[in-house]
C-alpha cells in the first residue's frame, strides 16, 4: 500500500475499515422500528465514513447533509460550535441518527444532539467511526462507535488536517512536523 509521506503510521487501513461499517450498519439494522430513518452527516469529516454507511444499509432512509465546524483549522478544538440545522426541519418524528467521523472532545455531538431534539425529530442517535480515548466533560455518549483510538490527531477517510488528506483511503497519524511547522 502506498502511504503518504506526511503520514506517520497507517492506524486503520482500508479492509478494517469496510468490515468495521458493516458491522455498524447491522447493529442500526437490529434496532429498526418500522419509522422513517433519516441519516444525517456531519459534513464534511462524516462524508466518507456515511457514504459507505449507507450503501451497508438496505432500508428506506433519507440523507441530509449538515454543515458543522468546531475546529477552524487547526488541530484542537476552538470550543465553539457552529452548525445549521435547516436541513433537519420537516423531519419531525423521526429516527434520526447523526454520523460523524470522530467524537474527541463531545462537544459537536452533544450540542447537535440538543438542537435536534429541540427541533422537533422523533430520537436522535448517534454514530461516529472513532472515538478518541481521553477524560470528557459531556455527558452525550455515541450509540455506535466504530473504533477506540488512542488522544492523538488523525486524517484520512473524510478526516481532514486545514482541509487536506481527507481523500486518504485509510486513517493515519498525521506527522507532528507537518503542523508544528504552520501553526
Ligand atoms: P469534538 O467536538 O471535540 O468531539 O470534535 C469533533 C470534531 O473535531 C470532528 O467532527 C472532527 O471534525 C474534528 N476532529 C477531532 N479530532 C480530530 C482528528 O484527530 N483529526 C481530524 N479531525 C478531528
Ligand atoms: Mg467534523
């Protein structure tokens, strides 16, 4: 496999990675209720992660994609939170579930979470490929979880570093030189 030189080591490659979705996908399966499932990305770390979720999926669903930022460009959180739900509205009554990539810190999902809840939608899960291993504040925990990995920054497969290696068909560690150079 040809690995790109600003990776430091390949975590997850792209066999785990198919075989871990599946999985995902048939435990939402298990739990289906016979009401309208609506997927919702978190866009645009979500986008690969989902787009391969959903073909796993053999249901009526519906997609929509939201548009969530927290990090704006770095490599830790800023705290702030921004998203527009609009997307969401008319699906009151739903089962939603929010996809996303990574749940570091929780304060992404937790504050969707809340909103959506508060727009009206039926219930709210939330699955998210990778989980980062560490102490956290939020009491929000994903339904489905695809992988515990260790606290370091990782890119590849929708996950981004300043809006790079998301085409990455594997989840690496990025080098630390690469953005203790530009930070
Ligand atoms: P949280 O709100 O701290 O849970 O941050 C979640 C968001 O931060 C994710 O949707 C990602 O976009 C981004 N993020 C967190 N950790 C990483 C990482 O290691 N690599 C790339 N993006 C990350
Ligand atoms: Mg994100």
């Amino acid at each position: 496999m040809l690995v790109h030189q600003d990776i430091e080591r390949v975590l997850l490659d792209e066999e785990v990675i198919k075989h871990r979705v599946e999985e995902l996908a048939a435990e939402m399966l298990a739990k289906e209720d016979g009401r309208p499932l609506v997927l919702g990305i978190l866009m645009k770390g979500g986008l690969v992660f989902a787009t391969d979720l959903f073909r796993c999926l053999p249901v009526r669903l519906e997609i929509e994609c939201l548009n969530v930022s927290s990090y704006h460009g770095g490599t830790e959180s800023s705290g702030e939170v921004r998203f527009d739900l609009e997307p969401l509205e008319g699906h009151e009554g739903k089962r939603l579930i929010l996809v996303d990539d990574i749940f570091d810190t929780g304060l992404t999902m937790e504050t969707l979470k809340r909103a959506c809840l508060e727009l009206g939608v039926g219930t709210v899960e939330s699955c998210v490929l990778l989980k980062k291993k560490k102490e956290r504040e939020v009491a929000v925990n994903p339904e489905y979880v695809g992988f515990t990995i260790a606290d370091e920054f990782v890119v590849g497969y929708g996950l981004d570093y300043a809006e790079k290696y998301r085409n990455l068909p594997y989840i690496g560690v990025l080098k630390s030189e690469v953005y203790t150079c530009c930070e």
